[in-house]
C-alpha cells in the first residue's frame, strides 16, 4: 500500500507499507527518508539516518538517503575527456566533483508515480547541467515487497555521457540511533579496493584487502579494525573505502547483520562496486536527526553500490558512458529476509 502526503514546501512524501515493513520516500532528492525494519522480537524500527523536515535535508552535507547522480562519488579535478572533447565540471570537494556537483540529482525535486508497492520518481537533466553533455532523462523506483527494498536505476540520453547513480544511505541496522552502529557485523563479497590518494581520487591502482584493516571477506565488527595503524584509515577517519565485488550480474554484494536485535541486511547488486563509507565526519552546522538525536562520528553506514570512483578518467579499468540508443539499467536489493 502506498500513502501520499503533500508536505508545506511543495514537495512531496509518499510511504510504502507491507506488514511489518514500511519506508518513506521524498521528491526532494529522491530520498529514503526512512525504512522500519522488524527486529527478532517483531518490534520494527526505523534503519536508516534521516531529518524531520525537508529543510533539514538542504542544510545537510551528507546526502543522506539521496540519490546521486548524474555521477556520483569524485571526479578528480573536475574534468574528464569524453570522445576527445574536455568537460569542465563544477568542483565541490576541494579541487574535486562530488556526487555530481553543488546542485546534482540529490538537490532536485523530482516527479513520482505511486503504484501498489512502488514509487518510481523521474528527473530530467538537460545538456550542460554541471558541466555534463546531453539531455538525461532518469528514473529511481523504490519497490517494497516480500521484506525487500529494490531500488532500480533507469536513464537515457541523447548525447554521451557519463552515469553512475547510487542511493546514499546511512544505515543503522542496530536501529533508532542507539549508538551501537559500529558493532554491526559486515560481510563484503570482494577481494580488491582501489587506492586512492588524500583527496579520495582513486590513484588507478587496485589492492588486495587479505590481511589488512580493509578485510570483511569474513564476517566482522564493522569498528573491530576502524582505528587500525593504516595511513589511508587514519587519513580518511574510518572507512571512505571502495570495493570490487567479486562476480558479475546480479550477486551479493554484502551482508550487514547486529547479533542482538536479529536483523540482517544482504545487499545485491548488478553494480561492479560498493562504496563503504562510515560517516567519518559531521560538521559543526550539521542538523539532528529525526527526534533530536545529535549527529555523531560513525553513526551510519554506507554501503553504496556504484561503478569505481573517477572511473571516468580511467576507462581502461571500466566504461560508464552512456550512448544514444543505449539504457542505462542498474539494480540494488536490500533483502532483510533471514
């Protein structure tokens, strides 16, 4: 069963229900605002990081819950080279894009359609939007079903162009801001990460993750290593890590389970990569959380499926160029189902 709410800014909130599962979803940013998860005990909780109120989401610098794009992740010095012809972005992260620049798809108000158990929302991006070439038309719909949340990513255009969509979501699997994220346990299906340097640009460069800080092919704390004697984790304050998932086509990703309420994440993806991100740091003007709760250092984590960061400038790695006549069509599965 789907709601729909017009809230006083214009914007919209539309919620999901099924049984014990619901999540919320606004037009501003395509955001998951929440999702309530049942615990062992039948006790539902919400999982993931967000604000009371729309304004609160523009304040923010987290993207939290958004969708990201056109591009999302960095952009080394704000440039890239597409069919011999150099694109100039806008920089905001340093020198660098981030998540497709000051005002990208996260910062938007997008369209939506309600069905049963899905909301499908619509943005249209035209030629030369930060910088980016060609009229992009995308598409996120968010389906609650069978204890899953599918989030699928849709778009075309008519000029090349570079897309990387993710949702940016923090999650809290221990539930309701609790303060006990770090005691997750974390499973990632990869075997390698890119390098990157201090400004987060990945060097090109790949890693093996056997026997370092980086290693959650088995099951583990997500904070057992976070402070580990590691100069890329002391530079980045925790994990800002990407990984290779092993495989292709759609496969687990990772599983983020807590012992003590019961409750198990598996994430699977048809994307190359996850992006492990442990909210490293939280500004002095950053918002509370829904309910008042202030914002702490590694109060959510981020496991945010994607093509490798800058991979624009490194397609002998991976291709993200999107082609008139092609459709770009990727998917992410958060299945809580034991």
């Amino acid at each position: 069963m789907v709601e729909e709410k017009l809230l006083c800014d214009g914007t919209k909130i539309y919620k999901i229900w099924e049984g014990m599962y619901s999540a919320e979803i606004l037009t501003y940013g395509a955001i998951l605002k929440s999702l309530f998860v049942p615990d062992k005990n039948g006790k539902s909780e919400n999982i993931v990081c967000g604000f009371d109120t729309v304004e609160d989401y523009r304040k923010s610098g987290g993207y939290f819950g958004a969708a990201v794009g056109r591009v999302c992740n960095r952009i080394g010095n704000s440039r890239f080279v597409l069919d011999g012809k150099e694109y100039i972005l806008p920089a905001n992260d340093g020198k660098n894009h981030l998540h497709g620049g000051p005002d990208g798809f996260s910062k938007r108000i997008w369209e939506a359609l309600a069905g049963e158990d899905f909301v499908e929302l619509s943005l249209v991006s035209p030629d030369g939007d930060m910088g980016y070439p060609g009229n992009l038309k995308t598409y996120v719909r968010y389906t609650l079903k069978n204890g899953k949340l599918t989030v699928d990513y849709t778009a075309e255009t008519d000029k090349p162009t570079p897309v990387n969509m993710t949702n940016h979501s923090y999650f809290d699997i221990c539930g309701a801001y609790g303060g006990r994220t770090t005691e997750a346990e974390l499973k990632i299906n990869a075997r390698e990460i890119c390098l990157v340097d201090k400004g987060l640009i990945p060097t090109g460069e790949l890693a093996p993750v056997s026997g370092t800080p980086y290693d959650f092919t088995a099951s583990k704390p997500v904070g057992r290593d976070i402070d580990a004697k590691d100069e890329m984790l002391r530079f980045l304050g925790g994990y800002d890590t990407n990984y290779f998932i092993d495989g292709k086509g759609m496969r687990e990703a990772a599983v983020l389970s807590d012992p003590v309420s019961g409750r198990k994440m598996t994430v699977l993806t048809d994307q190359p990569c996850v992006q492990l991100y442990t909210a490293n740091s939280v500004g002095k003007d950053e918002p509370p959380f829904s309910g008042g709760v202030t914002q702490s250092v590694h109060s959510g984590i981020c496991l945010e499926t994607q093509a490798m960061p800058d991979v624009v400038n490194h397609p002998e790695i991976m291709d993200i160029i999107l082609r008139p006549g092609e459709e770009y069509h990727r998917t992410t599965v958060f299945d809580f189902n034991a």
